[in-house]
C-alpha cells in the first residue's frame, strides 16, 4: 500500500549522530523493496578516506562538500531509502535534493545520543572539547533545520528500530495526501527533467 503511495520517490533520514539512521533505513528499504544508502559510507568510499582523516585534511567545509556531490547523485535514483549525515540539513543547496523525496526526521532526545554515543570515537565534530556540550550545541543549532522535514518521529529508549520503521510505515500516507498535490507536481518535474536528459544525452 504505501509503495505504492510512495511511487518511487525516496526516503530520506535525517537525525542527529546517534539517531539510527542507519538501522531504521535499512528495515524500510527491506519493508519496501527499495534499495538502501548511507551517505557517509558513500563518502568514505568515495574518497577513499575515513571521516576522521576528511575532517582532519579538508575540514568540515571540504566534508560537506563532499556530502552534497554525493547527494546530488543520490537524488538522480529512484526507489531508495538514504541515511544521510546528521549535518546535511546545514547547507540550503542540499534541501533542493532531499525535497526531491520524502524527508524523515528521527527526532531523538540528548540523553538518549549522547549514551549511544558515549564511547564512539568516529565523530569528528564530538571529538572537540566535552562531547556532551558539544552535542547540545549541534542539536540546538540544527533542530529548527530537521523540523522542516516532511515527517517527524519521535523516539524514546523503549522502541525498537522494528518499531520505529512500522510507525514511519504507518504515517507515511497521511504526510502524502497532505502533500498530495505537491508530490504530484514533484514527479512531473522529475520525468520532465529525465526526458531533457535524455535528450541532451541522445
């Protein structure tokens, strides 16, 4: 039923570090049939660099550079559910990608990351002073942006990712009859510019 709601449009995941991007993504893509990509993966292989040496040679402006090539190609595909970075929603260029799809927020309190992430020592930006402040001030700095997604779920210590993927499930036809005639409109401009692609490319 919501495949076919969803007509092919991606999901996108957006949340903090921590959040389970990457655990729930994969159920959903499993649920719909849709293939799955983590956008960090893709950079890390990419470029042939972990994150950590990214962020160390070329800074968080060079990493997001990065992050919004590959999104750009991501959002040329179809059918896929995409973990995305937690700091994607900072650059305005790349919400002109994720609205190609629909974009799902896994809103998940501070306390709940930062004893996810207590002993991970792959985030760079938590890497710098007190982890724990430094999370406050990433949340707080990039919430209003994750309350732009389409969709927000809310999740607390009891849920499983099982859960959390059957809820976004569930909720998802109510955000496309809502949006309805905006999704309409998405998909005529998608096969409009496929079809000028592929006369450019003929």
């Amino acid at each position: 039923m919501v495949n076919n709601l969803l007509k092919g449009i991606n999901l996108y995941l957006v949340a903090m570090p921590g959040a389970g991007k990457t655990t729930v993504g994969r159920l959903l893509a499993q649920k719909l049939g849709y293939g799955f990509i983590d956008t960090d993966a893709v950079i890390v292989k990419a470029a042939g660099r972990s994150i950590n040496e990214i962020f160390a040679e070329e800074k968080e402006a060079g990493f997001r550079q990065l992050e919004s090539q590959v999104l750009a190609q991501v959002c040329a595909i179809q059918r896929l559910v995409v973990a995305t970075g937690g700091g994607i929603v900072l650059r305005r260029e790349n919400w002109s990608y994720l609205h190609h799809g629909l974009v799902v927020w896994l809103d998940v309190a501070l306390e709940i990351l930062y004893d996810r992430l207590a002993e991970d020592k792959t985030r760079p930006l938590l890497q710098q002073g007190d982890p724990q402040t430094k999370l406050r001030s990433l949340l707080e700095q990039r919430q209003p942006l994750y309350a732009q997604a389409d969709l927000q779920i809310t999740i607390n210590t009891e849920q499983t990712p099982e859960e959390i993927s059957t809820r976004i499930l569930q909720a998802i036809p109510s955000v496309l009859k809502k949006n309805s005639f905006c999704t309409q409109w998405l998909l005529v401009i998608l096969l409009a510019s496929a079809n000028i692609l592929a006369r450019i490319l003929s």
